[in-house]
C-alpha cells in the first residue's frame, strides 16, 4: 500500500489530469497492436485455410506420375512416357507396408448428356479404393464395386457440380447419362467439398467410372495416366515415398545413377511448403506492423519528456518532502508502461474485431491466437519500459534547488 501511493497512485492521477493528451499518445500503440494481431491473426486463419483444403485432397495422399522423355535432346516432361501400369498397382499395394489403400487412374475430358441437357467435364477412371483414398463421402447412392472393374460395368459416380448442372431438382440415382454416346447409369452422388482443390480445379465437376470401362471404352489407352495412394498417416508419407521409390525402380529395372520413369509427389510436401510459405509471410507481415508500435513508444517517449519539462516544480517539491531519486523514477515508468499498456489492450480489441470481420468477409475460419495476445500486452509493456526508461530516468535526476526555482 505504502509502494502503490508513493508512485503508482501518483502517475495515475498525473495522466487522469491530462486525458486527451494520453488519449491520443496511446492512439499510436493502439494503432500497432491492432495491426499486429490483425496480420497474425489472418495470416493463422489463410494457413488453416490452406491446409483445409489441402487435407480436402488427402493429406496423407501420394501421387505417382509417368516420368519425363527425352528424345533427341529434348525434354517433353512429365506424363510423355507410358511407364504406369496395373501391375505396379499391386505390386505397390503387397509390397509397401506404410501405405493403407493405392488406385490407379486414367482420365480424360469430354461431353455428358442427359436428356436435353449437357455439360463438358472431367471423367475418371479408378478403382474403388481411389474414394478413400481422397476422403470422398457419398450423398447419395454408394461408389462401384471391384466386381465393375472387373466386368467392365457401365455405372458412374458424378460430383455435385455436375448434378446441378446436368439433373437440377431431379434424383440422378438410378439415372442413365450418355458419355461418349454409351449409356451410363448413375449408382452415386459424392458430397461437395466445397469450391477449388487448392490448385485451381473444381473437385465436384468430375463424373468418375470403374478404370476398365474407361481404358477400353472412354480413353482407349491400357496403360494408366496417374497412381494414388495413401499412407497410414501424414508422418508417415516420407518413409511411403521412399518405399515406392525404391519398389518402382527395382521393378522399372532402372540403374543406378540413371533417372526415374516416374515422379512421386506427396501431399505432405504440398502441406508443409503451404505451412512454411504462410509462416513466412506472416512474420513479414507482423515485423511491418510492428513498425508503427515503434511510432507509438517514440511518441510516448515524446510526451514524457514533454511532462518532465511541464512537471519540473512538481517534482522538485515531491524531493523536497521526502521522495527518492527511485520514487520520481518509478512514478514516470509507471506512467509510460500504464499509456503503452493501455494501448495494447485497446489495440487488441480493435484487431481482433478488425480480424473477425476480415475472416467473415472472406469466408474463412477464425480462431483467437491467445500467443498473439499475450504477446501483445509483453510486447506493449516492454515498449513502455523501453521508451518510458529515459524520460523517467531524466525527471529523477533533476536538481530538487533548481526545480523548485523552475517558473
């Protein structure tokens, strides 16, 4: 009690004398914080956004694609060669244990037709473990069985976006839809998954078939055009990678120091590139905004001076009726750490509404980052003390006869 009224209550009522002025002194700091927690806290919720849809694809998904072909000299790039085949597809689902689910795939673009309307879009041809392995849910209906791959059936699954555009308000479950003028019928609907995959593709306009119907009927190919699977967990994507690595190198009988006929890409490697790229750009984002919280503790530092100069009677008389060096000290620290305290505090507030709105205007999630906002009040108070450090330190060492005489 004595501590608090011998320099706390002090510099309290001192900035309760001059509330415009200690108003628009903290305005700077209110400035900083709110610009610190807002680009934290957008840049957190663009992260998230990314790895959403990320994990949308699959997050522990990996992709195996034909290699590059070099003819004369020239490299035509990926895709170019027909190195992918079903039996790599077995051999990788037996003989890679990190994995839970593999799928080959072929695909292809074209019309589809029902009833008078038609609709341009992308048809795959896979197996039915290719669902799980991208996570897709059913909203209807349910996906073709091995036994269609097998018998070379005729049935579809097609994505919301086709549903809309081809059958409105009507069921297409048990419908027939014409690709490639061969009738087809309709055995699910997959769930949306809402907008573009991440890489500029709508996920839900695709029509998917069993991989024999489409080689030998759609896209006239026996070869595969891509193979994706899935490992038990994120984690464990890079041991997986290896593993088919090492197996389709073995079973391509390529030779040492000689390039791969495939390329293998995981997900997790797009997951933490995304990661790496939004924490970058959010500590960019933050050390500018930080700038101005610089502004705010220089203008802080202004003002404090500016009262030392108003003050100097105050404080000659404070010495003279027994404060210390320390206690003038403390009172105008005090005084500092309370207007960059208060500041951030504000700041908080306005940047995290500032925040929330922003997210609600670009429909993503947001979550409160209480590291953002402890680090924000250490970071506010460390500014004070910074700033507030030498006015104080000046105001203590001012001769008590020639305060006294100040006019």
């Amino acid at each position: 009690m004595e501590i608090a009224s011998s320099f706390v209550l002090p510099a309290l009522r001192a900035l309760s004398r001059n509330k415009m002025r200690s108003a628009l002194t903290m305005l700077g700091v209110v400035i900083g914080v709110a610009a610190v927690i807002a680009t934290v806290s957008i840049g957190q919720a663009a992260g998230r956004q990314m790895q959403d849809r990320i994990s949308g694809i699959g997050s522990n998904m990996l992709m195996i694609f034909p290699g590059s072909l070099n003819r004369s000299g020239a490299q035509l790039g990926f895709g170019q060669i027909k190195s992918l085949q079903e039996d790599d597809v077995k051999a990788i689902a037996q003989e890679c244990p990190t994995l839970v689910a593999v799928a080959g795939g072929v695909q292809s673009s074209t019309q589809i037709v029902f009833g008078t309307d038609n609709w341009y879009t992308q048809v795959v041809g896979t197996e039915p473990a290719y669902f799980d392995i991208r996570s897709w849910v059913f909203a209807e209906g349910a996906p073709f069985a091995a036994e269609d791959v097998e018998k070379v059936t005729d049935v579809a699954v097609i994505g919301e976006t086709v549903r809309r555009h081809l059958f409105g308000a009507v069921d297409p479950i048990g419908q027939t839809i014409r690709i490639k003028k061969l009738p087809f019928r309709v055995v699910g609907l997959l769930a949306p998954k809402g907008g573009g995959s991440g890489f500029g593709q709508d996920q839900d306009d695709v029509v998917m078939v069993p991989l024999s119907t489409a080689q030998k009927k759609i896209v006239g190919i026996t070869w595969l055009n891509w193979i994706y699977a899935s490992a038990v967990s994120q984690e464990a994507s890079s041991l997986a990678q290896q593993e088919i690595t090492a197996l389709m190198r073995d079973r391509h009988r390529i030779a040492e120091g000689a390039s791969d006929d495939f390329a293998v890409r995981s997900m997790a490697e797009f997951a933490q590139l995304a990661s790496n790229a939004t924490e970058i750009l959010t500590l960019l984002l933050g050390s500018i905004a930080c700038v101005s919280l610089i502004v705010g503790g220089i203008g802080i530092m202004n003002i404090m001076l500016v009262s030392v100069t108003e003050r100097t009677r105050e404080i000659g008389i404070r010495v003279a009726i027994g404060a210390t060096e320390q206690d003038v000290q403390r009172q105008f620290l005090v005084e500092a750490v309370a207007l960059s305290v208060a500041g951030g505090i504000v700041g908080i507030a306005v940047g995290e509404l500032a925040s929330l709105g922003l997210a609600r205007a670009l429909g993503w999630s947001f979550a409160i980052s209480f590291m953002a906002l402890t680090g924000a009040v250490l970071f506010s108070a460390a500014i004070g003390i910074t700033f507030g450090f030498y006015p104080a330190r000046r105001a203590s060492r001012l001769n008590p006869i020639d305060a006294l005489r100040y006019e």
